[in-house]
C-alpha cells in the first residue's frame, strides 16, 4: 500500500522553541502509525533532514510525504517529489 500524506505542524508550534524538530520528528511518526494503522514506522532522513533544515526552531508548518507499507506491516516514510 502507498500513500502521499500532507502531515501539518502547525500544532509542535505550540510547545517551546527548544524542543520543536524533536516533537516533529516524533508527530510524524504518530500520524503515520495513526493512518497507516502500523506498529512500526520508518523514517527516511530526507525527511528528518527537511524537518531539521532552519534548525530546532524553525521546522516547516507542513510537510508532504509518501508512505509505503510492506507486507510485514512495517511503514517507510520518504518525502514526496
């Protein structure tokens, strides 16, 4: 199964500017876990890169990105072209 998701960010604005691309990284993971309905998730380190990008406090207010899952019931997530 593939999708392209648009996971917004704005809600990890919210929390102190110190902790933001860490929370990110972590609220991808659950959104992917959430739709994709998977126990284990992947994440590709483009995707970690473009969230890290402006630094710990400046991540992006969305990002779009393509969720692959396998057999195993393992989710890859890369970001979209």
């Amino acid at each position: 199964m593939e999708r392209v998701y648009t996971i917004p960010l704005r809600k990890v604005k919210n929390v102190p500017r110190t902790i933001r691309a860490p929370r990110a990284i972590r609220f991808i993971r659950e959104f992917m876990k959430r739709h994709m309905k998977a126990e284990e998730v992947k994440i590709d380190r483009s995707v970690n890169e473009k969230v890290w990008e402006r630094g710990i406090q400046k991540i992006p207010p969305k990002i779009k990105v393509k969720a692959v899952k396998d057999e195993d019931g393992v989710v890859k997530v890369s970001l979209a072209d």
